[in-house]
C-alpha cells in the first residue's frame, strides 16, 4: 500500500511547539522535560541548529546502565551526535522505511542546518492510520452508491 504525504503535511497537523534542550544541560533535567511533556526524545540545540538527540533510549544505555549520575552529567556526554534527520519534502514512506531499517522513533525535521520540527512514530501512525480511515470511507461510499 502507498502512504500518501509527505513530512510538510504531517507537521502541518502538529503544534508547533519544539521542546529541546541544550548540549550543557544535565541529564537530569532533560529527563524532567521529557516527563512533562510526555515525550521520548529531546531535540540537543545550539540556537536553532541541531547538534544532537537525546532519547530515552540514550538515558537508559548510557546513563542507567553505565552506573553514571544523571545529575552529574551533561547531555553532551550521552546524546546521540548527527542524528538522521529528514527534510519537509520527504515522503511520509520514505520516513517509515528509515525508522524500519535505521530502528529509530523519533525524525527531526531539518531545512539546512535548522530544526523546524520533530516526529515520532506516533505520528506517523496516527497519519496512516487517517489515511486508511479516509480511504475505507470513499470505497464504502463508492460501493454503497453514496455522493
């Protein structure tokens, strides 16, 4: 089945809202963000150019694992350096094939060296999931006869 869309459209659909945090934040406190928030990853920033991404999966490899204090260390230690990134013109199946093969949740969105959005695989399957509900719409109107 081909996914229609591409990544302008899905971020179109989402607050504009980045939550991110700088390579000299503590662990810790990137940690509280994401608990807020209720979010998976952290966009690492210096200004608005990506630097880093630091996940839950960085904390718990890293930090947990490592016997490291979270308090005691920075996000620059732990976060994942030249994250893969995708641009707005990317194919919403182009993106999903990435998270597949590279097994990652989260996709910052760049144009140039600046982030203008985040997405994880959340929001990719919220968007099939109403293409898929649009399309079962139009072949029951079609079957059915309905205008």
């Amino acid at each position: 089945m081909e996914i229609p869309g591409n990544v302008s459209a899905l971020l179109r659909d989402k607050t504009p809202l980045i939550h991110s945090v700088t390579s000299e934040t503590t662990v810790y406190s990137a940690i509280e963000v994401m608990a807020t928030h209720n979010i998976g990853a952290l966009p690492v920033l210096e200004g608005r150019r990506l630097v880093g991404l630091l996940t839950e999966r960085d904390y718990t490899r890293k930090v947990i694992l490592k016997g490291r204090s979270s308090r005691n260390t920075n996000v620059s230690e732990i976060m994942t350096r030249d994250p893969i990134v995708v641009g707005p013109e990317d194919t919403i199946e182009h993106c999903m094939r990435l998270m597949t093969e590279k097994r990652v949740r989260h996709l910052p969105v760049t144009e140039g060296e600046e982030l203008v959005g985040i997405l994880s695989i959340g929001d990719f399957l919220k968007w099939i999931i109403s293409a898929q509900t649009a399309t079962i719409d139009q072949l029951t109107k079609y079957v059915f006869g309905e205008t």
